[in-house]
C-alpha cells in the first residue's frame, strides 16, 4: 500500500504544494527537449532526402562545435570563426556527397547505414588528430550570448532561468520555423519534401539527387552546430558530447523517423517527461540516474502500440 501511495499519490501532492519547483523542473526539461528535437531534426532532414540513417549526426554536432572552438583558439574573431565552421560544415556536405554517397547509389539500405557509421569513425580519428581529446570551453562570451540568469517569482516562489537557456530557445525556435518556412515555401524546400515522398517521381522531373543531397547535409551541419553550441555551453565541447545526440534515438522512435512535427514534439516530450520521471519518481524510489534510460523505455512502450511512432505513417505493403 505505502508503495502504490509513493507512486501514484506523492508525487502529485509534491507537485501541488511546490508549483515554482514544478515549473523549474518543467523548464529545464523544456531546455533539454529542445536541444534533442534539433538533433533529431538533422536525422529526419537526411533520412527523408536520401533514406540514409545518419549514424553520424552525433560526431556532427561535436566537430562543429570543435571546429568553432579551434577556429578561435587560432586568433578568428568568433562570428567569422562562425562563418568558417559554416564553410567547413559545407565542405563536409559536398565530401560525403561526391566520395561516400554517389557511388552507393542503389545500393541496399544497411551499406548506407554502414558508410555513415564510417563517416562517424573518420571524424573522430581526424577531430582528436586535429582538435586533441581534452575538453575545451564554448567560447559563449565571444559570441555575445549572455551568461548569468535572472529570476522570475511565479506563484510567490522562485523560477531561475539561465541566459544561456534561454537563448538556446529561442534560436532554437527561429531555426525550426526558419526550417519549416524553407521546406514549404522555397523551391528547394519543395524540392526535397518531394524527393522524401517518392524518389522515382522527383528524379523523373529533373530535381537533382546530388544537389540535393548536398543541401540537406549542409542543413543537419547548420543544425548541428548550433546544438553544438548550445550543448558546449552547458558543459564544455568534447568527444564525450556525441553520448547526448543518442538521446535523439528515441525522439525519432517516439515521434516517426520521416516527420519533422514528431521530431520537434518527441523531443519537448520526452525532456520534459524524463526531468519529472527523474525528480518526482526517479529520485525517491529508484535512487535517481533514470534519464539515461526513461527516454528508451517511453519510447519503446509507444512502439508497441503504435511502430510508425506518434506522427510517422503507417506503410502497407502489397505482396
């Protein structure tokens, strides 16, 4: 009886009488869910252009940040060094493209699979040759992003909000609206939204499968840059950075591997759900360290009802 009363009734309890703690707690899972849906972003973009699972979206995020934090140490002002990691992320689309993806073309799906998890070891080996394995500093200040938080008293307590977060929210929202407004209104965005529909339709009409490809891998660079950023900022850029885009895994199990609104949703629900799970559950009854799982678990348990995820489409196959 104790048992079922701390985990169907003390929680709540806690979250009526403490409802500033509430919203710290759902705040910062709104921070982190951000975060995983931009991650995700960069997967769904590349899978739905090419049906390639990019294995190495993780690696992307932290050379991005690597290659910015390198460009400064190197004497760049950091807004130039900005643009450089841009070029270089570019550089990186136009590679994979002409070395590793156009002479796979046609091949089966898992070889794909199997050339982005080489991708992924390349760019370590060549990070750590280039960057060194220490952890370095997000050069946050150089950017203008402010440090610091202020502090808001909803219902007479306190809400602290970092700087950092909160700017990471925000451009994190201009980024998916300005991806959205791409993809719909652009001609390249239409582009490939048709190439994710049907590849055979697209190509017949002259949308080129190079060109394309190109632009969605320099996008996923664009995106995980600024995750880099973001993340870097919390705490600091190095290799142990990529564990955080595995999160990104069940966001996409969550919300369906081809849709952008199931990558965005996923994400918030899954930070927002694992910082509660975590304090509320995860903490008093099973001693804590269920973030690193929950996501997993809630992911897998909509898989059973539903295997497209909450926004994919439901495939029939005729035999």
């Amino acid at each position: 009886m104790e048992l079922l009363r701390n985990i169907f009734v003390t929680p709540f309890v806690d979250m009526v009488a403490a409802p500033d703690f509430l919203m710290q707690v759902v705040w910062e899972g709104l921070v982190s869910g951000v975060l995983y849906a931009l991650i995700a972003l960069g997967f769904v973009l590349i899978f739905r252009s090419s049906r390639i699972f990019n294995f190495a979206q993780g690696i992307m995020v932290v050379f991005a940040a690597l290659t910015l934090v390198g460009l400064h140490e190197m004497g760049i002002p950091a807004w130039i060094a900005v643009a450089g990691t841009l070029g270089v992320m570019f550089a990186l689309a136009w590679t994979v493209e002409r070395v590793v993806l156009r002479p796979l073309v046609g091949q089966p799906d898992i070889i794909l699979f199997m050339a982005t998890i080489g991708i992924t070891l390349f760019l370590i080996g060549f990070g750590e040759t280039i960057f060194g394995g220490e952890n370095k500093q997000m050069i946050t200040a150089e950017l203008g992003i402010p440090t610091g938080d202020f502090v808001l008293e909803p219902f007479g307590g306190l809400l602290i909000l970092q700087h950092i977060d909160v700017t990471a929210v925000v451009v994190a929202g201009l980024l998916v609206v300005g991806l959205v407004a791409f993809l719909n209104y652009t001609r390249m965005g239409r582009a490939v939204r048709a190439l994710g529909d049907d590849h055979q339709a697209a190509l017949s009409v002259g949308i080129s499968l190079q060109t394309i490809w190109v632009l969605v891998w320099f996008i996923a660079g664009v995106i995980a840059l600024v995750t880099g950023i973001a993340w870097g900022s919390r705490a600091g850029v190095s290799f142990a950075l990529e564990i955080i885009a595995y999160k990104a895994l069940p966001v996409l199990m969550l919300g369906g591997l081809e849709s952008i609104t199931g990558a965005i949703v996923g994400g918030l629900l899954i930070g927002v759900l694992e910082k509660l799970f975590e304090i509320y559950w995860g903490a008093p009854l099973l001693g804590g360290n269920t973030e690193s799982w929950f996501a997993f678990v809630l992911a897998l348990t909509v898989l059973l009802f539903r295997p497209q995820g909450l926004f994919g489409e439901k495939i029939i196959e005729r035999v």
